[in-house]
C-alpha cells in the first residue's frame, strides 16, 4: 500500500474535517456553558478539538493525513462562524503539526489506543503555545494553571484519545474503513492458512 496521499485520501480527510468543523463549531456554546461552573472545568470539554487529527489518521493511515484533519476542521470551524474567529485556524496548524508528530515518532506504525492518546495530548500541549502567546495563562494563579492542564489533559485522553479510537474501531466494524483503507498482505495471508 502507498503511503502517498492520493485525491480519495484528501477528500475523505476533508469530509471527516467538514463534520469535525461543525462538531467544534458546536461545541463553542458547550464550552461556555460549562465554564461557568468555574475551576477550569470547561477544560474537560477541550479535547473535542482535539479529535479531528486521530480520527482522521486511524481512518487513513497515511502521513500528513492528521495535520490535513486538523487544519481543515479548524478552518470549517471558522467558516462556520466558530466563537474564535480565524485564531480557530492558528490553533489548528499548531495543534494538527503536533498531533501529526506522534505518528511520525511510531513511523505511521502504529495506530493503536496509546497512541491515539498520546496524539491527542500532543496536540493539548501545542494548543498552550498559543494559549501562552494570546495571554490566556498569564492572569491565572498556580493552582488555576494546574486545574487548566489536568482537566484539558484528562478531557483529552478521553475524547481525542478513547471516543476518537473506539469511534474509528466501531467504523471498521462496519466495513466502512474498507473503502479507504483496502486488505493488507496480512489479511491476505490470513485467507490462505
């Protein structure tokens, strides 16, 4: 199979960032809904925009597929008129490249729960570059800094890490993924046993 991206692989990428976008888009309102329990709380949502990327990746399987995701379901989510205005798109390169990199680290290998997790969180870390430069960081105290971080990362392992892989695993079972991601040598090899 051709790590290559041909046009099949682009167009189902962009479709998955089309539905991805305007997930984020609604989930803008469900962020500021809950962050009005205050403590940070509103961070156990932000995985959401997290999930574009592995859900992508673990469809495809290609390199360059999780920062395509991500990118485009950032800039449909400021097409869609997304809270955050086109800064959306800034946070979708950074947090895309980052996520992309987890899979480029296992060589677009590997494609299993840990490392979905960990893409997902890769791409939490990136998104506090810009949380630093847009000076969302600089007013809080210590300990709200800490709620910051556990809860985006605790949010993130289960939305971009367990829901983006079980969704993707529930996927496969239809036979869906057979369509972009065709038999293996291994499959192939287990037919002949």
């Amino acid at each position: 199979m051709s790590k290559r991206l041909k046009l099949t692989d682009i167009l189902v990428t962009i479709v998955i960032a089309i539905v991805f976008g305007l997930i984020y888009k609604i989930s803008g309102p469900l962020y500021d809904i809950v962050k009005i329990l205050g403590f940070q709380a509103e961070q156990l949502t932000y995985g959401i925009y997290f999930i574009a990327a592995p859900v992508a990746m673990l469809i495809i399987r290609k390199p360059g597929v999780a920062l395509l995701a991500e990118v485009a379901a950032a800039m449909m989510e400021v097409l869609f008129a997304g809270s955050g205005g086109i800064i959306n798109f800034y946070y979708g390169i950074i947090q895309g490249a980052f996520s992309e990199i987890i899979f480029l680290i296992f060589a677009y290998k590997k494609f299993n729960l840990p490392v979905t997790i960990l893409s997902g969180l890769a791409a939490a870390v990136g998104s506090y570059i810009l949380d630093y430069y847009y000076g969302d960081l600089v007013d809080l105290a210590g300990w709200n800094i800490l709620l910051n971080v556990v809860f985006r990362f605790l949010g993130t392992i289960v939305i971009s890490g367990f829901i983006a892989y079980f969704l993707v695993k529930a996927l496969e079972k239809t036979g869906v993924t057979n369509l972009v991601r065709p038999a293996s040598k291994d499959d192939y090899d287990v037919l002949n046993k």
